[in-house]
C-alpha cells in the first residue's frame, strides 16, 4: 500500500511540475532542501527550474527527487505595522506571530551568497554541484567525498569546514576551494576541475587533465552545463536589448558604450579574476 502511494505522490509531483509557474515558488527535494525560482518546465526525466524572470538561470533537477512545490514565502513589509493598545490582541497581531517551524534552506540564496563572497558565477557552481551531488545534502560517495560540493574530510578540515553535511558550510567551503584552483591555474577552468576531481597533484603530474576517464567526462559535463547557461544568458540579454531599442524611437545607428565587448560562450572566459 506504501508503494502505491510513493508512486501516486511522484505522479502527483510530476503533474505539478509540468504546470507553469506565474510566480515565485519553492521546490522542496525529498532531502529537505528548497530552490526557490520563477518558473519551472519538465524535460524528460529532469525538471528545470528557472531561478531568474529572464530565464538565463536555471538548474535541473531529477524530478523523483522532488517532493512537493509550495508558494515561496513572500518578503516582509519594511513599513511597521500599527501598534496595538496593550493588552488587546487583534487578529493581525496574531497574524505576525513567529511559527515554530523552521524555515527550509533555499539553494539559490546559499549560491549566490558564496558565490558573491568568492566572486564566482552562481551558474558555474550551481553546475558544480550538479555534477558531484546532483543537489543530494547527504550525497556521500565511495571514497568518503560529502555533501553537496563533495568535500574529502581532509579538504573540508583545511578549508575551516565544521560541519561538512551543512548546506551552506559545504557550498561556501566548496566555492572557496574552487576559487583558489582558478588561482592556482591562472583561471584555467578545464584545469581547476580537473583538480578538484582528481586532486591538485595528478594535474601537476600530468600538466593538464589527468588521463582518467572519470575527470575527462566530469570536466566535459560541467563545461556543457555551464556553457548551456552562458548561451541561454547571453540570448536573453541580446533579446532585451533588442527589445529596447525597438521601444525607443531615438535609437541611433552607432554602437553604444561597451558594445566592443565580444561575447563568449566558452566557460574558461566567463569568469572574473576579481580584477574589476
């Protein structure tokens, strides 16, 4: 009976998924976590969640790992609500009572803020994370690799990790060991993958991507996915832009400022070297 039901939950899940979403919710994993995003569009086995109104951000997820949607909790007011006289409670009062639950992590927040911290794209380590965990905060592989980032215990120690099953402590200490790779590579993103697929030492050894299967197609896949974003970004931009100057009538035939910069769809250029 517990199975028809598991089945009946997934086809309810995957009915859900496939309807569009006008505004902002959340998909709760069946590991607990939240990605918060603007819409959402079922392909194939995985569900896309986009996080952005411009579609250029978005993450995929195996859709039997998805639990439920919900609406997103919406921001609080900034303007103070009216103070009540003492000793009468109004049903607004009871209104802004705090709940007990606890709110669930939302991934997209977790991202970005690391990545803001290490000045990285949130795209590139949302790709990251796909391809070592597949966005499972459990996720613990054969040679003792953990978490979302699958951080080795030794790495996590070195890099301050506390908690190596934590969301945020993983996604913060994984970027931060990713951006020191960039460093180390001179921004080579083919090379800093590869090392932190394979380890620092066997790209040293064979200066380049180790002969390894194994990182040969982890590299080649987080390259894709990224690369996909890059491409869905630089399309939504190039569309607004086009929208606007459609909407202007004073629009004039020279190039406008920061027109000579050339776009590139390759991952190894769209990071920043923290030099801005």
């Amino acid at each position: 009976m517990k199975k028809i039901f598991h089945i009946a939950g997934l086809a309810v899940v995957a009915a859900l998924a496939a309807l569009p979403c006008f505004a902002a919710d959340s998909a709760v994993l069946r590991n607990g976590f939240s990605i918060r995003h603007e819409r959402r569009q079922v392909i194939g086995t995985v569900t896309r969640l986009y996080l952005s109104n411009d579609n250029a951000s978005f993450v995929d997820i195996p859709t039997a790992e998805i639990d439920h949607f919900e609406a997103a909790p919406v921001e609080a007011a900034k303007a103070e609500p009216d103070i009540p006289s003492p000793g009468k409670v109004t049903a607004p009062q009871l209104a802004l009572q705090p709940k007990s639950v606890a709110p669930a992590v939302d991934l997209n927040e977790v991202v970005r803020a690391a990545s803001g911290t290490y000045n990285l794209d949130p795209d590139l380590v949302n790709s990251v994370i796909r391809a070592e965990s597949g966005f499972n905060v459990r996720a613990v592989s054969p040679k003792g690799a953990q978490g979302l980032m699958q951080l080795m215990p030794q790495t996590a120690s070195h890099l301050g990790v506390q908690n190596i099953l934590d969301p945020k402590a993983n996604v913060e200490g994984g970027t931060r060991y990713l951006r020191e790779l960039l460093e180390r590579y001179n921004f080579d993103l083919v090379k800093a993958l590869a090392a932190y697929n394979a380890g620092p030492q066997r790209v040293e050894q064979y200066g380049g991507v180790p002969p390894y299967y194994e990182t040969k197609a982890y590299v080649a896949r987080i390259v894709r996915d990224y690369n996909k974003k890059i491409a869905a970004k630089n399309a939504a931009q190039l569309t607004a832009k086009k929208t606007a100057a459609n909407k202007s009538p004073t629009t004039h035939a020279s190039h406008p400022a920061g027109s000579n910069v050339k776009v590139q769809a390759k991952a190894s250029t769209a990071l920043s070297d923290g030099s801005n």
